[in-house]
C-alpha cells in the first residue's frame, strides 16, 4: 500500500516526464492502461495552484501516460470517511471495510514497524569507557500488535516519523506512562533540525495511571513536521522499569487521502463513508479488511474482543474460578461461593476438567465496620452526624467535652464499601470487560483473576478532603490526615503491587511499590495538606506481555485500611476538645497553634518551651514531646529545630558554637555515577542544617501541571520540602536533552533529633571510620535527622547524620562530602551520612584562645603584644586585644625593693643562726661538765669546785637558785638509767653563801 501522504515533488518530477515522453514517442511499445500508472500531484507553487501528473510504476514499460492536468487547490481536502479519487478528482465514499479520516491518517496495527516510523537508539557518550561491548544497539521500540513499547533500559531511543502538511493541524496519541524512573517527552522537528516551540506541558508527558491509557494532542504547523517519541532515564539496582506503552497514533492536516484504509483484523466497519472502524464483539472475529464480523463456535471455541481468530476453549482447572462471602442475609447469615471466572472459557464437562466446587456454610456475619450500624438488618449503615460506634453498639452521642473523630476503618470485607472502586485494566485493550479488579473475601480483600497475567488489577477510594477535630483546626503546616494499611503479596511471578496517589486528580503517583512475595505488615502514609486525594492500589502479576492466566493464584491481600480525618467519613469513636472559656456554653473550640487540651480543665494550654505538638497524640501534656539536644521549637510548636547555635562542655573546657555562617541549605551533587550501560548521572543532596529554613528537591519533567510558585513552595506531588531531600541529576550532555533534567526527588528526612558530639542518638550510629579525624582538639558535631515514613526497604524510614567538622583550612561556607567507600551517602539504603568541613564550623574564640607576649623594656617603655596560641581552631567571638607600650620604671623599683628586702633577710638570718650556734656550744661545754662530775664514784657527792673556772663569770654566780631543765641528751641519760633504780636530778644553787651542788 502506497503511503497516503504526498511527499515533495520538485522540478525533478517533470524532468522525468520529459524524459517518459521521449521514450513514449522513440519506441514502439504498448499502451499504458490504469494499472501501469498512479497519480501524484506536483509541489504548490506561489500561488497555490498544483498538476496532476500519471507516474508509471514501471518507467518505460508502456507508453500513452496521461498529460498532466491542473489539480485541486493545496489546502483542499476531503471529509471523514472520504478519499480523493485522483482520475475524477472529486472525494469518494469509503466502501465497507475500510475507513478514512479525510485529511488525516491514523496508525493503530502495530504487527511490525509501520512504512515511515524508525527507531534510534542514541550512543552513550557519557560512558567512561567507550569501547566496552555494552551498548544500546538492541534497545528499540517494539510493535506488539495492537501498541508499542518502549525499551526497559536507560538507553536513550527515539522513534521517529516524518509528515508533510499542507495546512495546520495536530498529532494525538494514546500512551502508559507508569514509572518515573524513564522519562519521556515528544517533541518536533522542521526540515532543518530545529525543534519548534513547544511548552513544557506539551513536550514532557504526564504519568498516568497503572493500566490506563492517557491521551497526549500537539498541535502541528504547515510543512515538513518531524515528531520524536523519546524515552531514557536512570536505572539503577536490579528493580524492573515500566516501559512506556504507545498506541493509536492520529495525524490531522494532511491535504489529501488518496485511498481508504482497511480495516485491522478484529474490527470491521457496516457501512461505507466510515471514519473509524469497531472492534468485533466477544466470541466473534474478523479478517482484514471486514465489513462484518464472524461468529466462533461458542460450544468448542471462544474469543475475547477485538480478535482476529477464534480459540478452542480447555478444560477447567483452579484457575478458572475464585470464592467470595455473599452478602449478609435477613438472618445475619453469610457463607463462602465459588464462581467461575468472567467471561467464562473453559469447558467442565469433558475429561480432566474441574467441576466448581460447592459453596460452604452458613456462617454469622462478621461486625459492621467501627462506625457503621446493622441495626438489626442485613445492611451495614454509617451513623448518622455527630454519632459514633465501634460497629458492635448501636450508634450514639459523644459526652460532653468530646467530639466524633471524623474517617474510615476498614477491616471487615463482606460488600465492598461505598467509596471504593474496582476495575481491570488490559496493557492492550484498556480495560478488562465483565471484570472486577478485587473481590471482597470476609477478612480481607483480594485481587481478582483478571483476563490475563499482565492485566493491572485496581482498587481506589476518593478522599474529597480532610477536616482537623475543632481543637486542632488551626494548627498550621501540621498533619491533615493518614492512611495506614496491611496487606501481603503471595507470587511465583515477577509480580509487582503499587500504592499510588492523585492529588487533585492532577497527576498520579507511585508512593511506594513492592515487589514479588512479601510478608504481613503495614505502611502509613501521612498527608501534610489538605487536598482531594485519591488512593489507587495496584497488582500486576507480570510485567511481561501475556494473553493468558498462568499466574491466576498469585494474589495480593488487604485486611485493613484506615483514613483519618476524612471529610466525609465516620465516627468511630470520641475524642476530648477543648470548651469555651464561658461558662454557658459547651461548644468545642479550636485551641491556637501549639496548644493541648488539659483533660481536667478542658481548656488548651501551651506547649512549654522547647517542645513540639504531636498532633496525632492523646490529648495531655504528654502530647508536648521535648526537643532533642541542641535543639528549640518553633514559635506554633510545629517542629524542633537547630538555632546554629551549640555548646559542649568537658570538664573545666567550654566550647560554644556558632554554625550561621554555613548558610540555611548547604548542597551537594556528588558523582558522577555510571549506570551498568555507562550511562552518568549525579545525586543532588540539598541539607537545611540549621535556621529552620527547608530545603527544596523538585522534578522539572514529571510535574507540570503546576507553577513554578507552587513548586517553590513544595506543592506537588514530586516537590519535596524537608529537612535533607535528595534528587537524581541527568546531564545534558550526551543524551539529546536540551537541559539538566532532574528527577525521582525523595525525602531522605523530615525529623530532626538533636546535636551532639556523641556518635549514637535515638537508635542513630554515626561511623567515624568513614571520615577519619586528623585532630582531635576539638570534637565533631554531629546533627541527627530521621524520616518517619516508611519504604519497602527501609521499614523504620530513612535517617540521616550530618557530621560538621572544624577545618581552619576551608571557607566560612565550608563543603559537603560523602564518604569514599558509599559514594552514593548511604551504605545500607537507609542511613546518610554526610560531612560537612567549614572553618565556620570552629568554636567561638575566647580569652583562653591567645596569651601575651612582653617586650624588653628600652627607654623606660615596654611592648605588650597579644596572638593567638597555634594552631588557632577558632572563629569569631573575642578578638584580639591591641599592642600596648607601658612605662617599665616601677616595675625597676619594685625589683630592686624586693632585692633589698632579700639581702637584709638574709643577714638577718645569718646573724641569727651564728648567735644561736655560740650559745649552744656554751651550753653544751657546761653541760658536759656537770656529766662528767656526776660520774665520779664517791660516797656523796661534793662540790665539783670552789673556785671560779676558766671561762666562768663572776657575774653567773648570783644569790639565786637555777632549776636546770634537762636536755634533750639528759633526758635520754635518765631514761636508760631507770633500769638501774636511780632516779634523781640536779639543782644548782648560786649564793654568795653557799656555792654546792645538792643530790637528792
């Protein structure tokens, strides 16, 4: 088939016929008939106007080709199911069986490559090592009958498809965009290579939904259009990417349709002038180019919509039929069924089918859910406004000083609830008709079989908004509401189950994903605005394309899940408010931000300084929880933050801290990192380390739907505004893109903890060995953060460390790193750890930090000098005190006063020790004396002298009598003769009378 666009024919167009003619009238050969020739016109010159010219399809094989005729106007075309019959030039109904879009052309048969479209895979000139053998030359768009995928790698392929128009008009394609992890824009090119206009909105697409299909229209201008279809991203880790499914492509503007396009086989069209052609019902099929279609034998054989061919039916097996609980009857009585799949493709009665079993008992059925009532009937009820019930008690009033909560608990699986949704969507055929997504199973509810294995299985609820209980409506920036479920994924697969979100339904997604078989538990997600909000739970049992249920029996369970603060949900239980200071009245009021309800008093009551608000916590001074370390809260008690400032003391030593002149947010892009394909990317960190400013993480492809103010913001579903938050960076360079993209920006922390110059805190171990510390005069500080929202690996959430350190070397500003050995700043996924080297990050200095220095003194004057003791660790505080000249004189003095003073004291001394040592030796000269007297061996003893001896003085010789002391020798003497039996001492008498000594 002839391509239906009229491509450029210049002036080399009629040279040709020239050329025809020639030979049509040198040689004698046969006459052209219809089948030899085709028309085409020729290029429009200026004023609009164009030929018709016969072109052979064989040149020279006859001869009498049709001379060349004025043709219609440029911009003339024909109506929807219309095509310009070229002989008569006039338009001409399509017959049955084929279809026309008059000036356009569509692409939905996607068997192979279309005439027309290519696929390119971009080189890899970010790779490090060229010449590895790794490369993208088997990545490529590729046909799957009914759609296109894209490639599951990080190569960068285009698929491409070039149009003439005549006049303006549009392109629109249907597309799957599930994963941020590739990205994907279209855009288009004129015959030089330049790509035209485009805003954002138009060029980068949307995510969509798990399993549906979204619709993308570019407007085109007249010319030459070329339209690029291009993905590439990051793939890191061994985790599956989505491709990017494409399907339906339609082009509007071409000036002329010279032929109708048959049917695809599956569809049909009744009647002739049809612009689009029907898929055939289930159980029939069709061929190529059908007006109608075929029935299939549905005794032995079956067929799903829009087939081409009829297939047997097998026999039934388990996995041809599901159980479920009926409904609670008038009795209050439900048992488990087993229905057949739908639609229904097995047969049971031939040999080896499985029969469907019989249902069980009768069994009571389970509570209603916490606020709803039965009322004795067989029908589960919410409680009516301002009520509440556990789902067991019949609905009643809150006491006084108390007010429903508001949202949704569910837990008990008997009739799906009113607010949810199910449905199944087919990669190929958008949704799975007859189908439902999951089926509600007592305790639980789980997804369905579906129409195949590849099918995306859909359960939702719509949250219109939320409303905070009336004490705490006026809390700002707090949390507006949760949800928390449990569930468990069973799979022999790759299966693959998502948990989405939309808010305000302007573009959905993922949260968190998981994959393969994974245990009991729970998540929460914790929503931080109020917004419309609708949650999507996904299960696919393969990513890969599939027709069949081979995997039916791997299933994805719910067993509970829970809303807070829903808008329009129910009361199952009460909880205390605060009342109004007059004493008439009883109505709840709103306390102001970082206020509890005191529960004896009912009245709200500030936080106390330095704690924060748990808005979700029991009502009580226990909702104030105390900041960590080095921390204060905010002024509304909102959050905990550093104010830069830190004190450590050790022992006797205090050491203060000032970090502000690091700056509010530091940030870091470390890298590069190659990908297994050699693609580079870098990971962008930005910090808010202290100063209660937060730091910003945004996409600028995935998110387009809102401005730029919003985004600063953090409004968004992919801006983040948290304490560290981290993005993916994707250069330019290399990669086709006209810009640095940034994506798959995450929240590394929400939390932060304290300061200390401790390396554990709250569960939070810093590792030293990652940065060794060349000094340790002064200490590291460390900053702990945590993020509290879990991830399927990361069941605790994330936490993060940031290390700052005192480096006199670097800038006040400092710089960020990340340890050698995990360059990525994480080492198990979970914890991050980052060091931060600033000279601003050195303590205050102080007295302690310089000492004196004193000059020689030189004309009476004396320097005083002061500098810093080395190596200096310090920054700002105290500064140095000036040089000082001061006069030396009494300093001279003073030195030669105390001089003085030494020199008489030791004479003094001198003296004395020389007057002392005389006398002693007198002494002791007498006292040997009187010992040698006493010695002598006679009857009594009698006068040792009557004269005066030599060195005695007349003048000691006085009228008196002298008790004489013994000494320290005598004393000694008359101890050891005790044992002798004597005992005595002496006495000397001095008179001029009588001059003896007297023994007694």
């Amino acid at each position: 088939m002839r391509s239906p666009v009229w491509c450029v024919a210049s002036g080399a167009l009629l040279l040709l016929l020239c050329k025809l003619w020639m030979i049509d009238g040198a040689g004698k050969e046969r006459t052209c008939t219809e089948g030899d020739y085709y028309y085409e016109y020729t290029e429009c010159d200026s004023s609009g106007s164009r030929w018709r010219a016969a072109i052979p399809h064989n040149p020279g094989a006859c001869v009498g080709l049709p001379e060349p005729v004025r043709g219609t106007e440029c911009t003339f075309s024909c109506k929807a199911g219309e095509f310009l019959e070229m002989s008569a030039q006039e338009c001409t109904r399509c017959a049955a069986g084929s279809y026309s879009l008059g000036s356009g052309i569509r692409f939905d048969q996607w068997d192979s490559m279309p005439a027309g479209f290519s696929s390119l895979a971009t080189a890899l000139e970010n790779s490090p090592h060229r010449d590895d053998t790794v490369t993208c030359n088997s990545s490529s768009w590729v046909p799957h009958g009914s759609y296109l995928e894209s490639n599951r790698d990080e190569c960068t392929v285009s698929l491409i498809y070039a149009v003439h128009l005549k006049k303006q008009g549009s392109v629109s394609f249907e597309y799957q965009y599930p994963d941020n992890n590739l990205l994907f824009e279209f855009f288009i090119q004129n015959d030089q290579c330049q790509e035209m206009d485009q805003t954002a909105d138009t060029k980068w697409l949307k995510l969509s939904n798990q399993g549906e299909w979204a619709t993308h229209t570019v407007n085109l201008k007249s010319g030459t259009n070329i339209m690029y279809w291009r993905t590439g991203g990051i793939v890191v880790g061994a985790k599956a990417v989505k491709p990017v499914l494409l399907k339906n492509i339609q082009i509007e503007g071409v000036a002329y349709t010279s032929e109708c396009f048959p049917c695809k086989p599956g569809t049909f069209s009744r009647v002739p002038g049809s612009s689009s052609c029907e898929p055939c019902p289930r159980d029939t099929y069709s061929g190529h180019g059908a007006s109608s279609c075929t029935s299939c034998n549905t005794t032995t054989q079956y067929a799903d919509e829009g087939s081409a061919i009829c297939k047997d039916r097998p026999p039934c097996s388990k996995k041809d039929y599901f159980n479920i609980h009926t409904a609670c009857d008038n009795e209050g009585k439900t048992q488990i069924i087993y229905k057949w799949n739908e639609p229904k493709i097995c047969l049971e009665n031939v040999t080896g089918a499985e029969a469907l079993p019989p249902g069980g008992k009768r069994e009571p059925c389970p509570p209603c859910n916490p606020g709803f009532y039965n009322n004795e009937t067989a029908i589960c009820s919410p409680c009516p406004h301002g009520t509440y019930s556990d789902g067991i008690k019949p609905c009643q009033l809150c006491p006084a000083g108390t007010e429903p909560t508001l949202g949704y608990e569910y837990k008990w699986w008997n009739v799906l609830p009113a607010n949810m949704k199910t449905s199944c969507f087919n990669v190929g055929n958008s949704k799975c008709d007859g189908l439902n997504g999951w089926e509600v199973a007592g305790d639980h509810i789980q997804s369905g079989a579906g129409s195949s294995d590849n099918d995306y299985l859909i359960l939702s609820v719509h949250i219109p908004g939320f409303k905070l209980p009336t004490s705490m409506s006026s809390q700002s920036g707090t949390e507006f509401g949760r949800i928390t479920f449990e569930f468990e994924t069973l799979c022999t697969a790759d299966c693959e189950f998502y948990f989405m979100m939309d808010v305000n339904r302007k573009s959905t997604t993922v949260v968190e994903s998981w994959e393969r078989s994974k245990t009991r538990q729970t998540y929460t997600h914790v929503l931080t605005k109020n917004a419309s909000v609708s949650y999507t739970w996904a299960f696919q049992r393969t990513n890969q394309p599939s027709d069949v249920r081979r995997y039916v029996n791997d299933v994805a369970r719910i067993y509970s899940i829970t809303v807070s603060n829903a808008v329009d949900g129910v009361s199952s239980e009460c909880r205390a408010c605060a009342l109004s200071t007059q004493p008439s009245s009883s109505a709840c009021v709103p306390c102001p931000p970082g206020h509890y309800i005191d529960p004896h008093t009912s009245q709200c009551t500030e936080c106390p300084r330095n704690t924060y608000l748990v808005s979700q916590a029991t009502p009580g001074p226990k909702a104030c929880k105390p900041c960590g370390p080095g921390s204060q809260s905010s002024k509304d008690h909102r959050l905990c933050y550093s104010d830069c400032h830190f004190t450590h003391t050790d022992g006797n030593l205090t050491l203060t801290f000032d970090f502000s002149s690091l700056g509010s947010v530091g940030t870091l892009m470390n890298g590069p990192s190659f990908t297994s394909k050699g693609t580079k990317y870098f990971h962008l960190f930005n910090i808010s380390l202290c100063g209660g400013q937060l730091a910003l993480c945004k996409d600028n492809v995935t998110d387009l739907s809102i401005s730029d103010s919003q985004s600063e913001r953090g409004e968004g579903a992919n801006a983040v505004k948290t304490f560290i938050c981290q993005s993916t960076i994707i250069p330019a360079s290399g990669r086709g893109f006209n810009t640095a993209l940034t994506s798959q920006s995450i929240n590394l922390a929400d939390t932060f903890l304290g300061t200390t110059t401790e390396n554990t805190y709250e569960g939070i171990r810093v590792r030293p060995e990652l940065y060794p510390q060349t000094s340790k005069k002064v200490p590291d500080v460390n900053f702990f953060f945590r993020s509290l929202e879990p991830t399927s690996s990361c069941e605790s959430g994330r936490s993060a460390v940031v290390t700052v350190r005192c480096n006199p070397d670097r800038s006040t500003k400092g710089e960020l790193s990340v340890p050698s050995t995990c360059p990525a700043g994480t080492c198990d996924g979970c914890t991050f750890n980052f060091l931060w080297e600033s000279s601003g990050a050195c303590p205050t200095c102080t007295e302690q930090d310089y000492h004196r220095i004193e000059g020689a003194c030189k004309g009476g004057q004396q320097d005083l000098l002061y500098v810093w003791t080395e190596p200096k660790v310090c920054m700002g505080g105290v500064s140095l005190p000036e040089k000082k000249t001061v006069p030396c004189e009494g300093m001279e003095f003073w030195v030669r006063l105390g001089a003085g003073l030494g020199a008489f004291t030791a004479v003094l001394l001198v003296s004395l020790t020389c007057y002392f040592w005389k006398k002693n030796k007198r002494l002791e000269y007498k006292y040997s004396r009187l010992v040698m007297s006493a010695n002598k061996e006679c009857e009594m003893p009698g006068a040792d002298s009557c004269a005066v001896m030599e060195g005695e003085n007349e003048g000691d010789m006085e009228d008196e009598v002298v008790y004489s002391k013994p000494s320290l020798l005598g004393k000694l003497k008359a101890i050891a003769s005790k044992g002798n039996g004597e005992s005595y001492e002496n006495m000397q008498l001095n008179s001029s009378r009588s001059k003896a000594l007297v023994w007694s």
